[in-house]
C-alpha cells in the first residue's frame, strides 16, 4: 500500500478542484449552510464557495513561507493541511480528513509522517488553534505529541485571540 505525503508550494487548477472537493467538501457545504441558514437549496451558494475556496488556495500559495499538505493512499487524497512558516515555527491550519476516511487513524498517521518529514530538515515547532469542541483534532494532535498552550488561542497570521479554541504546540529540539 502506498503512502505518501506531498507537498505543495503551488498547484494546477485540478489540484485545487480536487482538494476542494476530495478534502474540503464538506466543511465548504457547513459553511454554506452556517453563513446562510434560512436559504434551502445550497448548490448554487455551494458552487461560489467552492470557486472561492480554489481562490483562497491559489492565493495562499502564492506566498512562498506557506505550503499545503496532502496524504496521498494508493492514490487517494485522503487528509489535508496547510502551513505557514513564521519566524521560528509553522503554523497548522485546516487539518482535514474526507469524511470517508475519518476514524481509521489516517489524520494521526499523516500528521506524525509530516512532523518526521520537518524533523529532518531541522529543529521543529509546530503551533495549531484546534476547536474546543472538535474532540477528533484535539486527540490527533495529542497523540502527535501536541500539548494545551493557551486556553485561548491566537491566530497566529492575525495576532487575533479566539475563546473557541485552544493554542496547540509541537515541540521538537527546544528543552
């Protein structure tokens, strides 16, 4: 069985399509129906956030420090993340399995092959804001070794202090 993760500092516009709708799907469609609750058919909304999502990607990419990540099994996108380089660490946002996916281990296994993968380019900090709600992400990152920071995350990008949730670090190399 192949596994692999692969990086990327640009994509093709089938990348991003297949990203969006392999990965992202359904957080795009909870966000449709989040940002609009009294409308009934989402298709149309659904497809502009889907444009949108393709454009945030591109643009995000468009800034050398940042990166997306993608476990690849068999062929298959099956989780996905993106990074920032920020002075000294990176900055995890929108970890992400496809709903197919979810409760076979493959986030753990993708996020610990990622950290391996930084380990070997050098000293490892890794700083996440994970929903206090969102139960599954939290114990991803625990078992990858990520440990509570702040009760209050900050947006690392922003500077932006959020109450839902919680400041994650990974330390590799400090103590």
């Amino acid at each position: 069985m192949s596994r692999l993760v692969l990086e990327f500092d640009s994509m093709n516009e089938n990348e991003r399509y297949r990203l969006v709708h392999e990965i992202y799907g359904e957080s795009n469609l909870e966000n449709v129906k989040w940002d609009n609750p009294e409308v009934e058919d989402f298709s149309k909304l659904l497809f502009e956030y889907e444009k949108r999502y393709m454009d945030f990607v591109q643009s995000f990419l468009a800034n050398e420090k940042n990166r997306y990540y993608i476990f690849e099994i068999n062929g298959q996108w099956v989780s996905a993340l993106r990074m920032t380089k920020v002075e000294d660490f990176y900055y995890l946002e929108a970890l992400e399995t496809a709903k197919q996916y979810r409760k076979k281990g493959y986030g753990t296994e993708f996020l610990q092959e990622l950290i391996r993968m930084l380990k070997n380019r050098g000293k490892v900090i890794i700083r996440s804001n994970v929903s206090k709600k969102n139960m599954a992400s939290l114990a991803v990152h625990k078992k990858c070794g990520f440990v509570i920071e702040e009760e209050n995350g900050i947006n690392c990008l922003t500077g932006e202090q959020r109450k839902s949730v919680y400041g994650m670090i990974y330390e590799n190399g400090i103590k």
